[in-house]
C-alpha cells in the first residue's frame, strides 16, 4: 500500500505508550546521556519554532538511545507567570484551569509529533508539589544570606503592574509586553547573585561546549572592571561620598563629582535649601526617562548643581558636586568622579555646564589632541580641548607623578591611595542582585510572614507549601493576593500572634532555574530532588533553546547550580555541558508572529502530510544554528522523499536486489557521514546523505542490508515511518530499540583505482588496477601497455615517477 500517515502514526503512538518505549534507561552498564530542550510556556497549541526545537532534541535522544546510552529525556511546562494571569481576566477563567488547559493541547501535538519524552517524569511548575520546593529553596537561601529584602529602585512596567530584573529590561522596554520601564523605589526582594560573581564569570571558562556568542553575553552582563574605591570628605559634613573608577590614573584632573539623581544623600543634603525645588524636578524628569536614554552616547548630559562641594584629597581644593541623569544608581556606587580631560561623557557635561576642564595626560610625541601642542606640566583650565583624550599618555600636572607614563601610574596610584587612607583596590561588576519580588497572583507566594513583635520571619518548613487560594478575585488593579484577607492575615511561627504574610510572589525564572534537576527524580516527596539521581545525570549532556535566554535563565541556572552547590544539596559546578542555540522559523523572511498572521499550525501540517515530514523539513531545511525559512514546496518535498523510502519496502518489485561492493561502499559511507553529522549537530546534511543513497538504490541496486540501514539511519528523524518499514522488513522489535550501524572503514576503500599513465607529462593511457598494487608493478604494468610502447618504443627512460600511486610519469629522452 502507498505511504499514508495517518493510518500508520495513529499506531505506533499506541504502540510506545503501551510498551513504556521511551522510558529513562537505568542499565548500570551503559553510560547516561541527558538531553533537554528549554520547556516552555503553555500558552496554546505548538508553534513551529516549538517544532524545530523538540525535532532537533527528539533526533539526538533516539540516536543516543540507538548508540547504546542510558537516555534521559524529559518534558514539562514552565507554567506560572504573568500570561496565564492575564488570559484569567480576559476570558473570566483561572488560570490554574486555562493553564492546564494549554498543557493538554501543546502534550497532544508533542505526541503526534512523536517526541520520545519520557512522559513519567514530566514537571508542571504551577502545581504546588513543584513550587513548594521553591518556597524551600528559597528559605534555605535566605538562611544562607543569599535571599534578602531592602528598598531599593526598581524597574517598573505599568501595562504588566509589576517590577522587572535588569535583565528583562530590554532597550528600556519590557521585555514581555514591550512597553515604556520606569523606575520606581519599593521595598523588594533579592537573591544575591552578586556573590557569585567571580564564580560566575571564572566558570565560563568551562563551558567548552557552549557558543562564544552566549559566553561573550554572559560575560559582559556579569561585567568585571577592575579599578578603585576613593573616598570624599563633604565639606562641613561629617560624611564621606565613595566613587569606583576604573581610571585611578586620572585622579589629579578631578574636578567635580557627579551623583545619580536617585542617590539617597541628595534629597537629604537638598532638603530646606535653595536648591530643593530644582533638584527635585530634575529628579522627577530622570525617573521619566528609561536607562537607555539616560545612557545614550548621543543624548545631550543634563544636570545640576545641588549645592554641597567636597574636598580633593590630591589637590586640596573645594569642587562641586552636581547630579546628572547619566549616572546611574545601580552601577558602582551611584557617584563618579569627574575627569572631563579624559572622559568623554564628562567632558560633554563640564562643556555644556561651563565647567574647568584640567588635562593630566598627554598623548605621546606625534600625538596631540589640541591646536597647539602642549608643554609638559602645563596647566589647562581655560578648555582648550576640542574632546575628551582617552588613551594612554605622559602624565602632567600630578605633583611628582607627573613626567610617568600613565599606565605606570595606574600601577602605584592603588598604593598612594591607600598610603593616604583616601582609598583602595577593588573589582566592580555590572551584575546586580536578582529582583525576585513580583506583584501579581500566579507565582510562586514567597515564605515570608511578617509579625509586629518579631519582625521578619521565616515559614516554617511544615507548613509548605503556601498554595495560591482558589478563591481569587481579579478585578480593579493590583496585586489580588493583597485583597485576600484569609491568605494576608496568619500567624507568627516564631511568637504565635497575629501577623501578616508576604503577598509578592517569586519572579518564574525562579521555576526554570532549577527543574533540570526535578526531572531526576520528579515524584520525590521529600526534598526537590535527590542528590544522587541528580549526580547520576548532571550536568546536562545537550540543552538546547533560544539564544533570548543567553542571560536571564541560562544565568540564574548557573547561579541556582552553584548555589545549590554550595548548600551541599548537588555535586556539579555548571548545570548544562553542551548549549545549542537554534535558529528562529521565518515566514516570508520575518519570524513568524500571531500578530503578522503568518503563523503555520503545526496539526495541519501533521494532517495534510504527517509528523514525519514536519520532522524531516524542519531540520532538513537550514543549519540548527541558523533561521529556517518556511516554504511549503519544500514541506511537499520532504513529504515526497518520505514516499520514495517507503516505496523500498511498499514495492520490493520493481527494484534491483543484488549487493555489490558499490552498494556497501555506499551504505559505509551513508553511515559514517550521518553518524558525524548527527553528532555536530549538522542535520540537514545527514539527511540529504539519506537522499543520496536512495537515489543511489533507484538508480543502481539495492538489497536487504541497504533497505534495513536506511531504515536505522532514518530512524531519528522519521521514527514513524521507520518504526513501520522495520515492522515490513519483518523484525519483532522496535527500530528505535536496535543499534546504531557502524560504519566499517576497510568497505570505504575502492578494491579497484585507475591509474593514469604519462609520457613526458603527457596523458597516454589509463588502466584499471587493484587498489594493493606494488609500486614495481604499476612500473611493469605502465612498460606493458600498448598504448605506452608507442611512445617509449626506442627511447631511453630517464626516470620514472609516481605520484600518490595514482599517477605514473615516464620520462623518456
């Protein structure tokens, strides 16, 4: 019969399921290999870039499988967040109910389409006997130091009434709903991840398997900078003001300082003064404008005088201190030191205020940054300088430093500034603590009780988890949590009296941070995970994803592991070994969006040609790495291939059954080329592989043997139509139970070459010899050849050579 899907797939569904197919291997004699895609949101039915990433999981896993490997291959759905939360108020639904409801349609197209999950072992992060182990790790964490609360400024999107981690900020926008972020002070909590900075970064180093360009993201969002702390003494104050520089070299140019707007001194140091009300609506206008803006090169440097000056340890002198909306309160200490000579974005600000400008470095000879060439120590106040001189240079006016190179001077300033109890050493990171704290219902409520007589006060472990109520309410604005009365109000575990609890709820990334480890032992009762399944299996051999995540989960997966670590509950340093970022499905050369109304539901695809030609042109159809455009003449394409595979087994008749050597040649080296690109991950190659040996067994002959590799070979991309051509070919078992071929290299090589023959560099015959002929043969064999006599017939032979014993040149005189 011809190759119809939907009579075939349907059964081999049942078939898996009923036979636990794809259940974790637990042979203590093979080796474990965990693969796993990022799992997804449960917002509906699969969207095709859902597709090309399980296709590209599912193939390695059936192959690992084939090889011999103990295979872990889980499922689950990252299902709590802001989404879910929404769609409840849009159709009057929990979204408790509509999120399940989206895990059942996405499972029954992840069936269809064949992926080999073991469905056992599958995670749901808004059940609570997930998000309970959040609530414990989180307690756990704070018992460590590393969860903690302060009032702090934060990011906040209004359309999503909720704060934002620096990391889903994204060109100033929010990074789900795309809207304006502004900046608000609340009182949050925090994971200290900054802790583990060093950690972090450092660690990057093994991550042998991971792309440069997500290991080059990581490493500039952690963003080490060397440099110094300095201290200011305020001017009739008894305070000090801290700045870190990264250019300790150009402390004698000093002459202001610059604090952020939002830096809790100012408001305090302002207030009562005549410098109140200006300071305070410069404030208000910095709050209105996102940090892209307020760090944009381009935009023009805006600030005021706020009325308070400090005292340069290196000069003496009294300078001023001004705000700027081009400081930020979250990088360093929320103060610079200002060296408009040698900082462009302070010599933009000194320009436009009227500010002294004082040069402390020169350029080397032959390099000069101004009209007139400068002498050495000269003083300039006047700003004769047309920009900012960021290089290395000569130093001038500083004291006895001045005469030394610059990045000499850098060397010792560390030391003076220590000798002059003004400062010292020390490494910055652009990295901030994790805002975890959201306002909204549908995550995970923190386990945090707050009581008049004790203060803050942890949920005792018993307890958990603290389930979201049922009984909800989202109507009018907020956070819904906060108009339960049964849920606010408890009482204190410590002292027993009436007490509040905490109605913020865990930023999901929490939920993704660690579920790589819940599936080692999912139905674990007793603590998250268990410490040895998860040694069994960690790290992740192949994780596989979207490069969006590049900082914000494949980050706090990292710090979680390392935390987690730390805390003795795991025995791995990094949580995935080897990273696969694929490439988006385009349509039309844009990505395909619900929103352009160029989206292709993967049902009908499986309807019109069946899961295995979705499979096949999806990973057929561009490099893993790289965007695939939909075309449905190549969706007819594969479809059609699939038939011709069929066909082999469908219509044995009409093909050529004899196995020469040519054909095993081809099947080695069909299975050598495959086996390799299968493990680079070079799909798309592989399979047209397969496509040539077919046309090989079309055009040439075929045989059993070649039929049954290409049905192995094919396996993994087309399990379906695989497992039915296996079940044809008159085997019992599953085709994904057998073992991968392998290919035999003394079958790559050619009994038989042709060896061409030269007269004086001239081509004068060919002959067909044995691939294990003697070099004094090929000679005898040459001097025997009619055509050769001819042309050597009465000559004398100078020399004979050869090259690559595939070429003989007789030289004749």
């Amino acid at each position: 019969m011809p190759y119809i899907p939907s009579d075939i797939e349907p059964n081999w569904i049942t078939e898996w399921e009923e036979s636990n197919l794809h259940k974790t291997g637990s042979d203590p004699t093979k080796k474990n290999y965990y693969v796993l895609e990022m799992f997804p949101y449960p917002s509906g039915k699969l969207h095709m870039g859902h597709v090309r990433n399980y296709s590209i999981g599912d193939a390695l896993a059936r192959f690992k499988r084939m090889q011999g490997f103990n295979v872990l291959y889980p499922m689950g759905y990252d299902s709590l967040g802001l989404p879910a939360e929404n769609a409840a108020k849009k159709h009057n639904i929990h979204p408790e109910i509509w999120t399940l409801k989206k895990i059942e349609e996405m499972k029954e197209q992840q069936v269809q389409l064949g992926f080999s999950y073991d469905w056992k072992r599958e995670v749901v992060t808004c059940l609570d006997t997930y998000y309970r182990w959040n609530q414990w790790i989180f307690l756990k964490l704070y018992d460590k130091g590393l969860a903690y609360k302060k009032k702090a400024p934060v990011n906040w999107c209004t359309p999503c009434a909720t704060v934002l981690a620096n990391e889903q900020v994204e060109n100033g926008k929010c990074w789900r709903c795309k809207s304006d972020v502004l900046q608000k002070n609340l009182e949050q909590w925090f994971f200290k991840i900054t802790d583990y900075a060093e950690d972090l970064l450092n660690d990057i180093s093994l991550l042998d398997g991971w792309p440069e360009k997500v290991k080059t993201m990581q490493k500039n969002w952690i963003g080490r900078s060397e440099g110094a702390e300095i201290d200011f003494n305020i001017v009739d104050r008894n305070e000090k003001l801290t700045v870190f520089t990264t250019r300790p070299d150009t402390v004698y140019g000093i002459t202001y300082l610059v604090m952020a707007p939002e830096h809790p001194k100012v408001i305090e140091w302002t207030k009562g003064t005549k410098y109140e009300a200006k300071t305070l609506d410069f404030i208000k206008k910095s709050k209105a404008k996102t940090k892209i803006e307020r760090t944009d090169e381009t935009q023009k440097k805006e600030g005021v005088f706020i009325g308070e000056y400090f005292t340069c340890p290196f000069s003496g002198e009294s300078l001023p201190i001004w705000i700027s909306d081009y400081v930020l309160m979250d990088y360093g200490t929320g103060s610079v030191m200002a060296v408009p000579a040698h900082d462009e974005r302070d010599f933009q600000f000194a320009t436009n205020n009227n500010l002294p400008i004082k040069e402390v470095i020169q350029p080397f000879p032959n390099k000069s940054n101004k009209e007139n060439v400068i002498t050495l120590d000269s003083t300039s106040i006047s700003n004769p300088l047309k920009q900012a001189y960021t290089e290395a240079g000569i130093m001038v006016n500083s004291n006895e430093f001045s005469g030394l190179k610059s990045k000499d001077f850098k060397k010792q300033i560390t030391s003076v500034l220590e000798e002059k109890n003004v400062g010292r050493k020390t490494v910055n990171y652009k990295l901030r603590d994790w805002l975890l704290s959201r306002q909204r219902y549908w995550g995970t409520p923190i386990p945090i009780i707050y009581c008049d007589t004790c203060g803050i006060v942890t949920e005792k472990e018993a307890n958990l988890p603290i389930e979201l109520p049922k009984n909800v309410s989202f109507e009018g604005t907020g956070n819904p949590l906060d108009k339960l009365d049964d849920f606010v109000n408890t009482t204190c575990p410590s002292c027993g009296k009436n007490a509040k609890r905490e109605t913020d709820t865990m930023d999901t990334f929490v939920d993704s941070s660690w579920y790589f480890m819940r599936y080692c032992s999912p139905t674990n009762s007793t603590a998250p995970f268990n410490g040895n399944e998860v040694e069994k299996w960690a790290p992740v051999d192949q994780y596989i994803g979207g490069v969006e995540h590049a900082v914000l989960h494949l980050l706090y997966s990292r710090f979680f592991t390392k935390a987690l670590r730390d805390l003795g509950l795991v025995n791995v340093d990094e949580p995935f070994k080897r990273l696969l970022t694929q490439g988006m499905v385009l349509k039309d050369g844009v990505k395909m969006s619900k929103s352009l109304g160029n989206t292709v539901d993967p049902g009908d695809i499986i309807k019109k040609y069946g899961a295995d030609t979705a499979r096949l042109f999806i990973l057929f159809g561009a490099p893993v790495e790289r965007d695939l455009d939909w075309s449905d003449q190549a969706v007819e394409g594969s479809f059609r291939f699939l038939c011709r595979v069929f066909r082999l087994v469908d219509e044995p008749s009409v093909f050529t059954f004899e196995h020469t050597d040519k054909l095993e040649k081809e099947i080695h080296k069909c299975i050598k080329k495959v086996t390799h690109d299968i493990e680079r991950f070079s799909y798309n190659t592989a399979i047209s592989r397969l496509m040539e040996l077919v046309n090989f067994m079309y055009s040439n002959t075929t045989s059993k043997k070649a039929i049954k590799t290409l049905t192995l070979l094919i396996a993994p991309f087309a399990p379906f139509i695989a497992e039915e051509m296996w079940k044809i070919e008159g085997h019992s078992t599953s085709v994904h139970s057998d073992t991968w071929p392998i290919a035999d290299e003394s079958k790559l090589v050619d009994k038989e070459f042709t060896l061409v023959l030269q007269v004086n560099g001239k081509v004068r015959d060919k002959l067909v010899v044995p691939s294990n002929i003697q070099q004094s043969e090929i000679e005898e064999l040459a001097k025997n050849s009619e055509k050769i006599k001819n042309y050597i017939e009465g000559k004398t032979i100078i020399k004979s050579i050869l090259i690559k014993n595939k070429l003989l040149n007789i030289v004749v005189k």
